[in-house]
C-alpha cells in the first residue's frame, strides 16, 4: 500500500491529466482540444473511443451523435469514411464556434504524439463497443490505430477483461482500470494485473486514500479539491479544466 505522501504548496504537471482534452473550452475528443491541453502543460491525456461501424477506432464518447454531432443516430450506423465528414461541435454546450470540426479516427492522434514524445495518452475502450463488437475486434482496432506511437499509450476500461487481454494477448504495454466499487480496488488490480487505476473521486470511502496502483480521480476542476486529494494519497487529478489547475497549483518555471 502507499504510504501517506507530503503535503507539497506546489505541485507538478506530471500529477495531471487532462479529461478528453481541454473540454471545458474546446469540443471533448477533439484534436484541438488535445492540442490546447498539452499547450496549458498537460503530460496526460485522456481520450474515449468507439468503433465505427467498419471497426475503426474513432475519438468519441457517445455511442448517440445528437449530443457531439448534433445529429440523429448512432456511431455504430456509420463507417470511418462517413463518419470523419459528420461534425464534432457540441453545439448545446458550444454553439458554432467549432462547426466546421469533424469527428477524428484514433490514428490521426499520431502527428500529435510524434511532436510530443513526452505526452502519455490514456485511451479508454468503452464498454458499448465491446458489446457491439466483440472485445478483441475493439483491441486489435485501437492496437492498429496506435502502431507508430504504442509505447506512448495505456488502454483502459471499465471491462476487467479488456484490461486483462490487453496486455496479455494484444501487446499492450501499460494497460488501467476504470472502476467504481472502492472496497474491490485491490482485488480487482489482482485481476486485471492493471498498471494504473481511475476512480469518481465522490466513490471514494476512506479518508486517507491508499492504493497499491497509482490511482487517478476524476472529475475535479476545483484547485482547491485538487490539492486535498493529492494530499490525501491520490496519484494524479483527472480535470476537464486542466489549464486552470495546473496555472493555479504548479510551479512556474
């Protein structure tokens, strides 16, 4: 188990990521919005994924279009080449000003990747896929998609079994859990062999937090929730407001 950790008055990016980019000002999933996190001095980012319905690993949360794309539909309706001429705008919560973005594949990430080689990305297979195609469809999809930039990622899941298989049938190095039930953490870490685990930080039942994993909590934008999870024994913040945080509680150099 960790041991309790100091109580730093600054922290560091390493103990970031970045929840589906910068979301709180730039479309989730979105290229750009990955961009402006690693410009804020993000070093982790998160990402979702579902496949289309030729199986290619696409940057997407929703398996609905009308939230992201405002459009009637699935993602599953639509193939790779249909899908990256619909929108990627969230215009409820965005209006227009990214109506002329398009909905990206995972392997689109690689330019980023290449011009970033410090940036860990986190990419969650989403449950909604596995069922709709198989689990090792969904690994062997996302496992292509990352070919030229593998060593820079960890594939994680809410599926135990998807994080178990990752590793040990698909080559996936580094590989994580998502998961809910706070009094399962270590068995679960037993059963998926997990390198890192991820958490609703509200699910959390114990004052000081140990982990025998780093553990990442989400979704946090507040700094000053922020410094009291980290120290409370917590590995790194997940925050949709990735900016905002690391401006208010890093170091500046």
């Amino acid at each position: 188990m960790s041991s309790k950790l100091s109580t730093p008055a600054v922290f560091t990016p390493e103990q970031f990521v970045a929840h589906r980019g910068l979301q709180s000002q730039y479309v989730e999933n979105s290229l750009s919005g990955f961009q402006a996190a690693i410009a804020a001095g993000a070093l982790h980012v998160e990402m979702d994924i579902q496949l289309s319905k030729d199986g290619v690993a696409m940057l997407y949360h929703d398996v609905t279009l009308d939230r992201v794309s405002g459009i009637k539909g699935s993602i599953f309706d639509f193939t790779c080449s249909h899908l990256t001429n619909l929108p990627a705008s969230e215009p409820i919560r965005l209006g227009d000003r990214y109506a002329s973005q398009t909905i990206a594949p995972l392997h689109a990430l690689g330019e980023i990747a290449k011009q970033h080689p410090n940036v860990t990305f986190y990419i969650e297979l989403k449950e909604d896929s596995i069922v709709r195609h198989g689990l090792d469809t969904c690994l062997s999809a996302i496992k292509n998609a990352i070919e030229t930039f593998h060593h820079q990622c960890v594939l994680i899941s809410f599926d135990p079994t998807a994080v178990l298989n990752a590793k040990q049938h698909f080559g996936f190095s580094q590989t994580g859990l998502v998961f809910r039930h706070w009094s399962k953490r270590e068995a679960l870490y037993t059963e998926t062999h997990a390198d890192i685990a991820y958490i609703n930080y509200k699910r959390i039942r114990s004052t000081r937090i140990t982990s025998s994993v780093p553990l990442v909590v989400y979704e946090v934008a507040n700094p000053t929730l922020a410094k009291t999870l980290l120290q409370r024994g917590v590995a790194k913040i997940e925050t949709f407001a990735i900016d905002r945080l690391i401006e208010s509680l890093c170091q500046k150099t």
